[in-house]
C-alpha cells in the first residue's frame, strides 16, 4: 500500500473526484449502467485468480495478527463467494432501474401539471468490516441508483478490497463511466473515516455495516445522515385467540431457522390464557434444537429446565441459541412490552382476533409488523426489493429493508405552457 | 414568565412528556384529530381579546428594545392575521389524514403479502423566529401527521406564543388528546435551544424556520435529522427555441409578483442566439418595476442602464428588486452554471424544444424543475400538498414543499397465515 501522509488532502481529493462523477452518473443511462455492472461481474470472473491471491495476502496478515477463526472466516474469499458476488452483480444489472421514473403527475387547478421524478442522492459513503464481498455488492447498489460511492472497508481485507475496487473501475470505464463513480479508500488510516463521516460537501449520506460499536460511533460523530441499523430485538407475542399450530411454526422458525441474524426473535410474549397450552407445547421442542429458555416467573412455573430472564434479557439481541420469555396479560400488554423493549426492527402477533391484528400493526411502531408470520421474511430479498444495501431501524429518510428505492430522492416537475402565479 | 433555573431537566421532563404524548397521538383517529383542531381554531376564536393583548405586550417590549418596523410588523398579531391562523387551522383539519394509509400491498412467491403504511415520524421540534402564527400553523400540520410538537419560537414574541399554545392545549384536551401533545418553551433562554436539537432520545426531528444563520447554526449543532431550507438562487434559463411571449411572461412573474419569497427568480440565463431579442423586450418593463439588472459582459453590449455583475452574484440570494443576467452559449451552459450556482430550490427553462425540455428536467438537480412555468409555482398549496411547514432544500427525507407527507415515515407491513421461511 502507497504511504499517504496528508489524509485530509487526500480524503478532499478523492471526495471532489467522487462528487463530479456523481454528476455524471445521475445522468447515465440505464443502459449504461448495466453495461457497467455487466463488465465489472466479466471482470471479477476472469481475475478469481488475482483475487485469490490478493485475499490470501489479508488472511496470512489476519492468522499472523491473530484473528479469530470466525473473522478469518468472514475475511474469505471462496470460489463459491466469489460466484454470489458475481451473480449479484448480473442480478442488480437485471433490476428495474428506479432513476428517472415519475409519479402522482396531475394538473392543478391553476393549469400547471405537477408530479415528481426520482433522482439518485449523490455520493454514498459505506463504511463496512470484514467481508469483501461488500465492496461489489454495495458498489453495484450504488451504481444502479445512480450514485457515486465511496467505501471503507475493514483494514483487514485491505488487498482484497484494492483488487476488487479495481475491477470495478475497469468495468466502469469499460461501459463509458467515470472510474471515481466508485473509489475505494487506498489506506487504512483511521484518520480517513474521520474525514468520510465530516464531508457534506462531496458526501451526502453514510451508511455504514457492521457491529454496533461501528454504527453508534459513526451515528454520533457524523456530519451528515447516517442510515443506521443497530439492534434486532425481535418479538413474536402469541395471542390467547391464536391459532397453536401456526403460533408453533412461527416461533420455532422464527427463532431457529437461523441464530445470528438480525431478523431472529430474542423474545417470545404469550397470553396468559393460552401460556399453559403454549409454552408446554414449545419447550421441548426449542431445548431439543440446544435453545437456552430464559423466563419470567409464570413462565418458570410452567415449563422445566428454563431459567430465570433479568430485567437485561428484555434489551438484550442474544444473536444465538437463547430465547427469553415472558408471559403477558393481553395484547395491550404485549404492545406496551415490544414498543418498550423492541428495536424497533421486526415484531410480529399470532391471532385469529381481527380487531387484535389490526391493533398490533397500528399500533406497534417497528419497521417490520407481521400477523401470522415469521419474523425471519424481515428481508429486502423476501420483500420484493431485488436486493438489500441494510436494514435501517430509523425513521427518517428510509426504514426497513433498504432496496435501491432508499439509495434516491424525489425531485418536483412541473409542466407548464407559459403558465405565471396569480 | 415563569424563572427556570436547570435548563437541562427542564427540557429533558418536556422531552420526556413528548414522547409519552407522541404514542398516544400515533394511534388517535381521524376524528379526534379533526376535532381537536377545531377545537383549538373555536378557542383561538373566541379569545381574540386575550391574543392581542399578549401580543401589544410583545410589541411593546420590542418597540422598547429597538426592533426595526419590519421585525415588529411581523410580530404583529392583526385581526386579519388571527383569521388567518383560524381558518389554516379548519383547513388542515379539512385535508386527508396521511396517517394509516396503506399502499404497495402484493403477495411474494413464499405466500406473504407486504405492504407499507404510513405512520407518524415521533416528536418534531421546530425552532422559529418573530411570526406567532407559526405556532399554530406548526402545530396543525403536527397534530394532523399524528406526531407531538415541541416549539420554540422567538423570545420577541414570548407572550404571543404562549397565548396562542395555551389554546391549542384547551383544544387538544378538549377532543381528548394529551396536552403535551403540543409544548412551547416557557423559557427563552437560549441553552434550551441547544438542549432540544441533542435529544434524539425525546425529539425525532428538527425544523428549522428562519433566516439562513439560524438555520446553518442548528445544522451544525444537532445530533438528530433536521429539515432545513436554506437559500433559494433559482434560476430562469431562455432557450433559444423559446416562444417569446411565454419567456416575457413566466421571467416577469417569476421576479416581480413578489421579491422577498425563496421561489422568486434571483438569475435569469438566456441563449446566445435569443439574447438580443429577449433582453431588449425585458430590460424597459423589469426596470419600470423598479428591478436593478446587473449583466454579464455581453448582456450590457445589449441593455443600458445595467451594472456589471460580479462573480458574487451568481451565488446572491436577493430577496429584493435585483436580478441578475447571464448570456449563455446554449443548454449545456446554462445546466452547467445552475448545477454549479443554484441554490437547487427552483429552476426553470422557456423552450418549445421537446428534447431539451425533457434534458432539463432530467438533468438539473433542485428540488423544484420546471417548463414553461414560474418559478413562483414552488409551494406546497400550489403543488396541492394542501400546507407546507417549509421547502426542503435537503435531498433527504423530504425535497421540496414539505406537507403532511414529509412528516411521516412508512414501515412495512407483512400478513401471513402461519407462514415460515423456508
């Protein structure tokens, strides 16, 4: 890696590169851009070997600096992972491109016809840790949506990310664009992240990828909007009207079919009129998968071999084989525990009651509200998206699965005939 | 007033009350919304006498401190004034409730169906300056968008404000709603500013409403989202292939029906080939209005009695009787001096050329692009939002005239009939 001694300059620099190649991009054609994004999949395809190399350079440097197996795992790039980010790149090329399209057109009384048209944001910076196989897919979000990208990836992965950055620019001059569209920090100095989140005049939105530590650290010394995604504490509350078929598959899947993702319940809620017949029924299964049950005393009144859940277990994202419980009066209570205790991610309500579903998705204030369904659909790929930069646990801006739709901003058209205001 | 003497908890109690009041008002009906803002508009109504004696006390402090005549017209609460507010509050109360509204619902391959819905954004703090009759419009608009409102208006109207928040408060407890639904500061102290736009964990969002210091100031200073507007430069580009009477038309409009507003014409930039033509025919009715013109070079070979403009013009946001022209080669040029000078508020060409037209409107990056119409179109009642609690100059969140809608988000979501993922 090239020494860089003045990091200020040089984070301008590249920010003022990556502001005029946005203007360029926005106005690319969608054409254009999947041309782009098609070269830059040809290219990674017919490079797997440098980038092989490359990657084994970061995980000697990880084993040498000690590393955990889980990390150096993380840190890979496999033949098979290095197919996906192929194919995601195909796959975004094969999207509808969401830039230019108009909507609510309609005259006003006045003559005028106003609608509104969706343009791209700018420049998005993505800050992100280990895995490599980021710098593609968020490169080729960025791009489909028009926008210039700047990314930081983790020191870590530093030559697997050069040669991937690397790619992309080929493709992208390859296809008629601007190599800057996409730029990749050329140092690891931490000085540079600083000037990243600081830069409202070359950059206009971070949205950074990693461990909460990571999030909260931007969120609060940035000086532009962060599109944030901290916790998932995710909440399955079982009705005493629910179905206890459905209340089963649900909790079960959406606690077990996958531990470490953002999605999973952390917390069961029952009603105390079905907790009995609930509880009884999902235990053994959930132990019998090694789920650790925390509870609230009901709860350890009914069911064996749990322990007992502190006031902690209600904030806490376990992202593993635990699952705290707590059995609750009725659905005011459940709503009142989730818009207390909840993220704000994913939650969702087993019942039959009508009045009671259409409560709970009223009035639970979570990006994601379900009835009758497991909490692990919470995905921009089981929405419809096509693809997910993030899940953002805020409100402002985007919320949710983050598809290409929260990589743009609406402008205003009006049509007029030589219209003037009265 | 009151003597409040630890700032911090002072707000952070207010904070506190907001966001208890926010969950209620997130889940109040159309009705009692409805309600609550005719009852604040009959309370205002029928304490007219108490208003204008609030306010005579704010006029009279501030005649005693100095303030200009324009400060103190402002501050003014005239009969017709008050009937303004009255009749804005019917209006809001008369417009659609964006709140619950559910759209985008389809069914996935896997079987669930998801959607979005509309939902309140929290507690939004609006910081303002000498207009008392934002309190009540802030608040409306607020109220009608289910969210809680913290205010802090100019200490010059203290009185005023909290003449017209103990109405509102009557009201909203009237139709049922918590009082603390809507707060205005009992205190100018200038720390509670600083406290209000660093409490994320109370407040959600931050408009400012003022000049462009204060606005730049909160900008700086917040830890949470702020909406803001900041200049509006916008711009007037005659195309060579513009009808003539339609240039004449739309460029007086845009700068002289009225001068101080953020969507009047500040820069007009006409083509080469139609610059002769076009000046000679606005030169003599622009400076009968009493518009100073300060020209580029070639735009004085053309007109007498202009100035030459300097380079700070391009970048002047006027407010007044001044306009400043530029004779430029063609389209590219002028998109070239607008994206590079406009403030990206409002932006309009003159061209019957159906190629260019669209270009324009693809191509320039403001909030507000337009054919054939005046720039004096930008604004939420004309654009049929119904209200507008400010422009956006932002790209984020909300661009634009920002109604109801900007003071919302979406979640998604999803109902199933046990369905897991697979």
């Amino acid at each position: 890696m090239t020494e860089i001694t003045d990091i200020a300059a040089y984070m301008a620099g590249l920010g003022a590169k990556a502001r005029t190649a946005s203007r360029r991009l926005a106005s690319a054609t969608t054409g254009e851009k999947n041309a782009a994004l098609n070269a830059i999949a040809d290219d990674l395809d017919s490079n797997r070997a440098v980038l092989m190399v490359e990657n084994k350079k970061d995980l000697e440097a990880g084993a040498t600096k000690g590393l955990d197996a889980a990390l150096l795992d993380r840190l890979e790039l496999t033949p098979a992972r290095i197919d996906s980010m192929i194919e995601g790149l195909r796959q975004i090329a094969g999207l509808p491109d969401p830039i230019g399209e108009i909507f609510d057109m309609n005259y006003r009384p006045s003559g005028i016809q106003v609608g509104r048209m969706r343009v791209p944001l700018g420049v998005i910076g993505i800050i992100y840790e280990s895995r490599p196989n980021v710098t593609a897919d968020a490169a080729a979000l960025c791009l489909k949506s028009g926008n210039a990208t700047v990314l930081r990836g983790g020191s870590e992965a530093f030559h697997s990310n050069q040669a991937i950055a690397a790619g992309i620019q080929r493709g992208l001059e390859q296809a008629g664009l601007p190599a800057d569209a996409v730029q990749v920090l050329a140092t690891t100095d931490r000085a540079a992240v600083g000037c990243m989140i600081t830069m409202p005049e070359s950059i206009d939105v971070i949205i950074p990828r990693g461990g909460k530590g990571l999030i909260e650290r931007i969120s609060r010394d940035a000086r532009v909007p962060v599109i944030k995604h901290l916790d998932g504490i995710c909440h399955v509350y079982i009705d005493d009207q629910a179905d206890i078929g459905k209340a089963f598959d649900v909790t079960m899947n959406s606690k077990t079919q996958r531990y470490g993702t953002c999605n999973t319940l952390e917390t069961l809620l029952v009603a105390e009129d079905i907790a009995e017949e609930a509880l009884l029924m999902l235990a053994a299964p959930l132990q019998e998968k090694g789920v650790e049950l925390r509870g609230c005393p009901r709860t350890l009144e009914i069911i064996d071999n749990a322990i007992a859940a502190t006031e902690e277990d209600w904030d806490t994202e376990y992202l593993g084989p635990i699952l705290s419980i707590r059995v609750v009066q009725d659905l005011d209570a459940a709503i009142d525990h989730i818009n207390t205790h909840s993220s704000q991610h994913t939650d969702s309500i087993i019942t039959e009651n009508y009045t009671r579903a259409r409560r709970f998705l009223a009035e639970v204030d979570s990006s994601s509200v379900m009835v009758n369904a497991s909490t692990r659909f919470a995905d921009g790929f089981e929405y419809g998206l096509g693809a997910e930069i993030g899940i953002s646990t805020d409100k402002f801006h985007a919320r949710g699965p983050v598809g290409l739709e929260g990589l743009t901003s609406v402008k205003y058209i009006v049509l007029g005939d030589g219209h003037i205001r009265q």
